[in-house]
C-alpha cells in the first residue's frame, strides 16, 4: 500500500537542481504509518522543495519493529531496485551494512547530513567508522505518572512498585504500564534494566556474553513487578499503544514509554493529559542514573536503487530543521538536532519535556551492537517471557542462547 506524497507548501530548502529532462524521479520511501500524519507532510513538502528532481511517495511499514525488519530484509534480499529510503530502526545498522544492503555516505556527505545532531544519535547510524544511515529522530524512554496520584514521582524501581502497592490499598489508578509482550520492545525493558543496575548485554566489541551480576537485578526487578498489585493484568501481551491506550483510559498512575503518548493523550483525554508529569526512567541503583535504552529512526539509501542521489537528497530535506520540529510536536519524536533541546520556542510550543529526553539521552544505554542483533534480540525476548515465569535461574539458559547466536549456531525462535 502507498501512500503518495502530492504537492504542498516547500517545509525545507531546495535538495538540488530541477529535473534533468526525464521528469522527476519517482522515490520510494518505506516507512511505517506515523500517526500524526508528520512523515507524509514531509514527504510532500520535500517534492515540493526539489524543484522537480524528485517525488516521494511512502510505502507504509508495520507499525511493530519486528514486521518493519521482515519485510525490509526480504525485498532486499531479492535485489528489490524500488527500495530507494529505507527506515531503519537504529539497532538494525551493522546487520544492513554488513550485508551490503544499503549504501555507504561519503565523507561530505555525511558531514553535510548530521550537522548539528546529537552525536549519540549520529552514532546509532554508524558502523565501521562509517555513516550508513542519518538520524530522522531519537527517542528514549521517561517515567511518564499522574500528578493528581503522585505528588513526588519515585526515582527507582522499588519506589515506583510502592507507590503503586500504596494506591492499589486505597482502590485508586495503580497500575504500572510497560511492555511486556514477547517482542522487541521487551527486549529494550530488559536492557534498560540491565544498564540502570550497572551492566551490559554484551562486551563493548559485541562478540561476547557479558551478562553478570546487574542481570540478575533485572530479572528480579521484572518479577517484582509481574507478582506485584502494580501488574496490568495484560502485561504479558502488551506493546507499546496497549501502554498508551491503558493509560488514556486512567486505570495506571505510571507509565514507561515514549514521548508519542503526550500528543496522543492530549487530542484522546485532554483531562487527564493536564495531570501527566514525567521524569527520568527509575534506576535500580540508589543514589546513581537510570540508563534508558537509545530508540529512533534512521534513513538509509537502499542499495540497489536507481535513484541514489537524489534519494540522499531527499534524505537531507526529510531530517530537516522544520520537519524534526513538526514531527516532535505533532507526534512527539524526539528531534536529532541538539539545539532543539535549549530552544525556548520550540519547548513552550508544545515540547515541554524536551529537558528530560535531552538529559535522558545524555545518559541513554544502547542495545548490543553486532550484525546478529536481531538473533540475540529474539532469543532474549523468547526466553524471558512471559514476565510472570521470569527468575534467574532462567540467565543460565540466556547466556548459552546468545552466545550460539553470535556465533550463529542453532535456531532462532
């Protein structure tokens, strides 16, 4: 299904010249359906913008990580020549670039495309010393709690999971909403976890298993909360929209997730959207930083496209200034590009938490960097889940699965 970008009000700069005398070139860009509508404003404003070099349409993507990778990996392994921008979760750079599926940035290139940008956020889109897809946003995860339930937001994990016991006695909003389903989004719980109690999935060169000490506390961290009044009877199925639907119906105090839930909250339940607070991610470690895990989008050139260039220069106007800012407001994505996060106008209109992404960010923690992250992600998810059956004696079985997938042994579940 695509959705074609038709001409609007040019939102960035000219990416180039005008066409060449063969009409524009037809660009494809395969991305999943942002709610908000922001990656289709920008699609047009940016046709509009190349003075006839090129036309975006957007070719929609499952909304869930794990569907957008599928289909991705399959057309590309049959040398599809319309993949021209492809979104890339910023977990998915070494495995794309490794197997020759997108298109390296030259040096000017790449200078010219990140400039200004978080340089945490630059580096999810790194591999080898070398930029293979730009930053379109970040994302990192807050503690998100009702202000009319929690006057003092808890700072760690047992202080969140008291709070809740305590309003659970008073038959008041309790729960805790997180993701919990046998997906990718469990495995970036596990590994905020694991980083805010001090450690690490695996070794920084991401060839070794490095689970230790600090995965226990993880482990015990999850089924505290899954044994706990705190549990949303559904947490063993929930993903990231449950959270956010579960939230908006005002049966949770707390939530753990992204920042899409306060533009959404604020058109679905603007009551309760006046009583959303938020606050850094709770740690595990009294008295030290939680370490949420790094998210976002990059945009690559598809290896096999037809239209490389000018696919870069749509690359160039999609990550721009007025499309960072629109896509934040109205959607809620965090923007890659630093001074945003100091931008008093940008912050009054209508990104109040920007200080706390940006301090998150500062101390965010990323997932294992290894071309068979996918496979590690996986068994993580597989073995870990349901939440309810969780205990460390399950680590044994972990370490084992992971390190088979680095080595690529066995098979995935």
């Amino acid at each position: 299904m695509a959705l074609v970008a038709g001409a609007a009000l040019a939102g960035c700069g000219s990416s180039g010249g005008g066409g060449d005398g063969r009409g524009a070139a037809a660009l494809n860009w395969y991305v999943y359906n942002e709610s908000s509508g922001s990656f289709a404003k920008a699609a047009a404003d940016c046709s509009a913008a190349s003075n006839g070099r090129y036309r975006i349409s957007i070719n929609v993507l499952p909304n869930d990580s794990d569907g957008q990778r599928q289909q991705l990996v399959r057309r590309l392994a049959a040398q599809d020549s319309s993949m021209d921008i492809l979104t890339l979760d910023v977990t998915w750079t070494p495995e794309f670039a490794e197997a020759a599926w997108v298109e390296p940035f030259d040096q000017a290139e790449s200078t010219r495309l990140t400039d200004g940008m978080l340089p945490v956020a630059v580096q999810t889109g790194t591999w080898d010393n070398q930029l293979y897809a730009v930053p379109l946003n970040t994302n990192a995860q807050l503690l998100w709690y009702r202000k009319d339930l929690v006057p003092r937001p808890p700072k760690t994990w047992d202080e969140m999971l008291a709070d809740a016991k305590r309003l659970a006695a008073q038959g008041r909003p309790h729960y805790v909403e997180v993701q919990g389903a046998q997906y990718e989004g469990y495995t970036v719980l596990f590994n905020s976890l694991v980083a805010s109690a001090g450690g690490q999935i695996l070794s920084d060169d991401g060839t070794r298993v490095a689970l230790g000490p600090p995965a226990e506390k993880a482990v015990e961290a999850i089924r505290a909360l899954a044994h706990s009044p705190a549990a949303d009877p559904s947490w063993s199925n929930q993903r990231e929209d449950d959270n956010r639907l579960a939230f908006e119906t005002g049966s949770a105090a707390f939530q753990l997730n992204y920042p899409f839930i306060y533009p959404s909250a604020k058109q679905n339940n603007p009551k309760l959207a006046a009583q959303i607070g938020w606050t850094q991610w709770p740690t595990l470690v009294p008295g030290q930083h939680s370490h949420s895990t790094i998210g976002g989008y990059n945009l690559a050139v598809g290896a096999y496209s037809h239209h490389r260039a000018e696919a870069a220069a749509a690359i160039g106007c999609l990550t721009g200034r007025q499309n960072q800012i629109r896509t934040a407001i109205d959607g809620g994505l965090p923007p890659t590009l630093k001074d945003l996060y100091t931008d008093r106008k940008f912050i009054d209109g209508g990104y109040p938490f920007a200080p706390a992404i940006h301090e998150a960010l500062q101390n965010a923690s990323v997932r294992p960097r290894t071309p068979a992250y996918q496979s590690v992600s996986l068994q993580i998810a597989h073995i870990l889940s349901p939440p309810t059956s969780v205990s460390v004696g399950r680590l044994a079985d972990l370490r084992g699965a992971i390190s088979d997938a680095l080595d690529s042994k066995g098979l995935v579940p």
